[in-house]
C-alpha cells in the first residue's frame, strides 16, 4: 500500500478519536490536516511508523493541545481581566486514544449533514472522510484552492452551528440521514463520470474516491439495500470508464462502446451486489438503477440487451422519480421496444415541460430516434439543435460529429 | 508573465462551425487536442476554456431594486468571445508565436463582418495583470 493510500483509510480513525475526545470537530479536522501533511513529508523519506495511527493521532493531538492552549491563554487572559478564575486546559494528552469501527460512518453523517450545501459536504467529505488535501481536491474540481478552503471552513461553521453531536444518528432518524450521505457520494462518483466543466470527460480519481468511501459504508452496514445499490450502480457504470471514451477524449455512447474494454471483474462484482441489494427487501432508485446498469453490461451487443425488462425497470424508476433524465431513458427503452414512432410519441408530452423545455437532451433524444426512424434531414437539424445548447464539449463535438456524418451519406 | 489568447468569433461563426463537414470538424477536434496536450507539455499552459454557444448567453444587470435584469444577446454584437488560453510565457514574443499557431486550426471558410473570407481567425493577445511590484529601495 502507498503512503498516500495508507494516509487515507487513516484520515478518518485519526479525525474520530481527535473529536470524540475534544468535542471539537472543526479544531480536530484541522490538527489531522496538519498531521497527514506531516506524514506526507516525513513517512516516504523516514519510512512508515510501526504504528502509523497511533503517530497521526499523537502528532494531529499535540497540535491540537498547541491550538487549544494558545485559545485557552487567550481566553484566559480575557477571563482573568473580566472576572480572575482561570480556564484549566484539558488533559488531552493523557489518555489513550479510543477506537470505534463506526467512526469513519460517523463522519460521513457530520460531513453530509442535511445543513451543508452540497458543494460544502462533497468537498468536506473529500478532506475529513477521504483524507485528500485541499490542494487536490481543488485539482480534481478544476477550482482554486482558496475556493474550496473556503467551502470547507463554512461547511466546519455550519457543523459548529447546528450542534450534531459526534454518534451515530438515532434509529427514528437514520434512514432520513442516510439519503444525504450517499447523495454525495454519489455526487462525488459523477463529479468524476462526468466532468461539469471543461474539456475532459473524466476525472478518474474522484469516481474512484466515491467506490472507496461507498464500501466502507457497505462494510459497515451490509444489509442495508440502498448503500449495496449504490455501490453495485458505480460499479456497474465505472465498470464501462475505458470504453466511454476515445483517444481525444471524444464521448462515444453506450451503443457505440467496444464492449471487449468492460471491466469483467467490476460487472461480477456489481451484478452480485445487485441481485444482494434487491434480495434486502424495500427496493430503492439506486437498487432499480443497479438492475438497469447490470442488464446492459451484461448483455454482449445492444441488440442482445433485455430491452423488455430495462422497460419494465424504467417504468417502476418512474414511479420512483420525477427526474426528467429518467423520462428521457424511459421513452428510449420505449423506442427499443416498441419502435422509434412510439418512443417519439412519449417525447411530445415532454414538449411543454417546463424541466426538459430547452434542454439539450430532449433534442439530442428526440434526433437520435428520428435518425433510426429514417428522418435524416430531421435528425441533422436536432442534433445541431442539440449541440447549440450543451455545455460539455465532448459531447458537442460528439452531436455535430452525428450531424455532419449524416449529412455527407445525405450527400 | 501571463498572457491571455481570446479567440474571437464573427456574429455567424457559430452558425457556420455548427454545419462543418465531417472532416474539417475531425480535423478542428483533433488539433485543438494536439495544442492543448502540447502547451502543458512545455508547461505553458495556465488553462483553458472554451464558451458554450452565444445563443444561449444573457446580458444581465442590476436593477433599480437591485434585482438582475436579463435581455438577450444584442442583435448588433459583431463578434463573440468563443474561448481562451492563459499562457505564462518568458515574453511577449513567445506569447505571439502560440497565438500565431492558434490561429491556424482548421476550420471553414468563415466570413468576416465585412463579410470578406477570413483565412485565419485573428487571435487577441492580453497580459494578464500582476499583483503588487517589490518595494523599490
């Protein structure tokens, strides 16, 4: 294991036994900061301490005493002018640090607290759960760093503010705290899938980040469908990464991919996971996209797909979600089905609605099902249409690639 | 020192880069590819970005209340800004030279204000401003 990897699983363990003893998750969250930087200069040159937790709790904890001590003399200082009886400094350095395998799922819920912003969460839970800098996640979102310094420490105040105590949530609340945890991770995995901005489609590192933190969840609560769902449906869509793009970093879709790039490993593993996750009992959007994600990576071309079920799952996601991405697909499994005509038929509905009206995708949909109904000059213009209005430029380089090889066999 | 290229597109460069024929547009994609990987090669390249289409850009300003108003592109806009390097550079003979070189992605004809064929599009060269100069004594 690399120093960098071994820092990261560390982060967390270091981070929890700093907050349970101070109660103090902002000051811990710095002093481990300071600690992993430590570590990060010194382990690769002096080599790895033979209890490498134990070092990053006793350095992170000594700069957290420093830190309180200089907050307590100053505190002091004032406390003695306004009324002469000292504030004592805590005996943190005395005791034996504790250890609970539930840490790193307690952070999770303190850093996906429904309060944050979830721009504050993710890179919160980036620095405090994924132990990365705030120098690399700054790198991985292609913003400045005092950006995400920022969001960090406003994320640390809210935290403050809102006063969650350092446990896990109660039984009544749980479910209601989990959704957020794994929004952002999910948050984060896409983040990565599919770069908001700029010119390259993948951000490897983040996707990767987001199935490391999703297993240690999935460990620490098995039998919970909705964490075994999501893990399964990152897998199941990381599983197609090599694929998804060519040499210039041009997307090339889903029926388009050399399927021989899929990694195997990662579909056994996700299409286990799946049929677990559906086994657990309530079946959740991520367990029924799981399903979905594992009919297409099992299947050796786009015309072998189970077309029929991937219908079925979308009408019950449907039922699920008014997200209008999950309209789109559902009217494109319509269109495998039953015939381009009737997936065009659904797609008119969506002519009014006020979430899909100008959105690239509608068009970009609609052109693709008028190009395998035989409406050339239709489809050239909508893929056009399409391409004015995206704002990845993959995939518009990908929409006027379309049209403009339809438009030369139009000749 | 840093210099910004903005890459300026006449009114109906969009319209006309939006039906380029396959093969200039394979040959645009891949050399914008090539330039960019061969600028962080050298270690030039600050960043770069390229804008989404101007019909969906807006024209906002504050209200009396404070509020934005928004309005659409004015129609008499000439040219669009349609993407930009920022390149640190050891002069501004450098910076020249990669901008002269950015100017020669293909590309179709396209036709100018004046509505003449402009071979290649002209690239503006900026620096950037620095932050405060050392005390001097």
């Amino acid at each position: 294991m690399t120093v960098e990897r071994l820092l990261r699983d560390l982060a967390p363990q270091a981070l929890a036994a700093l907050v349970r003893r101070s109660h103090d998750f902002a000051a811990s969250e710095d002093a481990v900061q300071e600690a992993l930087i430590a570590a990060a200069d010194q382990w690769p040159r002096q080599g790895v301490p033979e209890q490498p937790l134990g070092w990053l709790i006793r350095v992170a904890l000594r700069r957290l005493t420093d830190a309180l001590r200089s907050e307590v003399s100053r505190r002091n200082r004032e406390a003695v002018v306004a009324a002469g009886s000292p504030v004592a400094v805590d005996p943190l350095l005395h005791e034996e640090p504790t250890l609970d395998p539930n840490d790193t799922l307690v952070l999770l819920f303190m850093c996906c607290h429904p309060a944050l912003t979830p721009a504050s969460a993710v890179a919160l839970t980036l620095r405090a759960v994924g132990g990365l800098t705030t120098a690399e996640i700054a790198k991985a979102f292609l913003v400045p760093e005092a950006t995400i310094g920022q969001r960090i420490s406003r994320a640390k105040q809210s935290i403050r503010a809102s006063g969650v105590p350092f446990r896990l949530p109660e039984a009544a609340e749980y479910a209601e705290r989990l959704g957020p945890v794994l929004q952002v991770l999910y948050l984060i995995f896409n983040e990565g899938y599919t770069a908001s901005t700029g010119a390259t489609l993948l951000r490897t590192d983040l996707s990767s980040e987001a199935i490391r933190l999703n297993r240690q969840v999935h460990r620490l609560l098995p039998e919970n469908g909705d964490v075994a769902g999501l893990l399964a449906l990152l897998l199941l869509t990381d599983a197609r990464r090599a694929a998804r793009t060519g040499p210039q970093g041009e997307l090339i879709p889903l029926d388009e991919q050399d399927r021989a790039l899929w990694d195997r490993q990662a579909i056994a593993e996700g299409v286990a996971l799946t049929n677990a996750a559906l086994a657990m009992g309530s079946v959740g959007a991520y367990q029924v996209q799981a399903a979905i994600a594992a009919l297409h990576d099992e299947a050796e071309s786009v015309a072998d797909t189970d077309w029929p079920q991937i219908l079925a799952l979308y009408e019950m996601l449907k039922g699920m979600s008014d997200n209008p991405v999950v309209a789109l697909s559902h009217a494109i499994a319509t269109a495998m089905v039953e015939g381009p005509r009737a997936g065009l038929t659904l797609l008119a509905l969506f002519q009014d609605d006020e979430s899909l009206r100008g959105s690239h995708r509608l068009d970009a949909v609609r052109a693709h099902l008028l190009e395998r109904a035989g409406e050339r000059a239709g489809a050239v213009e909508l893929y056009r249409k399409a391409a004015a209005k995206t704002t990845s430029m993959p995939e518009r380089n990908y929409l006027l690639m379309k049209a403009a090889r339809m438009e030369e066999a139009l000749g | 020192m840093k210099y910004m290229l903005i890459m300026n597109t006449p009114r109906d460069g969009y319209t006309q880069y939006m039906s380029w024929p396959r093969k200039i547009l394979e040959a645009n994609i891949a050399f914008m590819h090539a330039f960019g990987k061969k600028l962080k090669d050298t270690g030039e390249l600050v960043g770069a970005e390229g804008l989404a289409a101007p019909t969906e850009a807006r024209l906002v300003r504050a209200g009396k209340d404070g509020k934005p108003i928004t309005d659409g592109v004015f129609p008499e806009s000439k040219e669009f800004l349609a993407g930009y390097w920022i390149v640190d550079v050891d002069s501004s003979g450098r910076a020249f030279q990669i901008a002269a070189e950015a100017s020669t992605a293909p590309g179709a004809p396209v036709k100018g204000a004046d509505g003449k064929l402009i071979e290649h599009l002209w690239i503006e060269v900026r620096q950037i401003m620095s932050g405060p100069p050392k005390e001097v004594g």
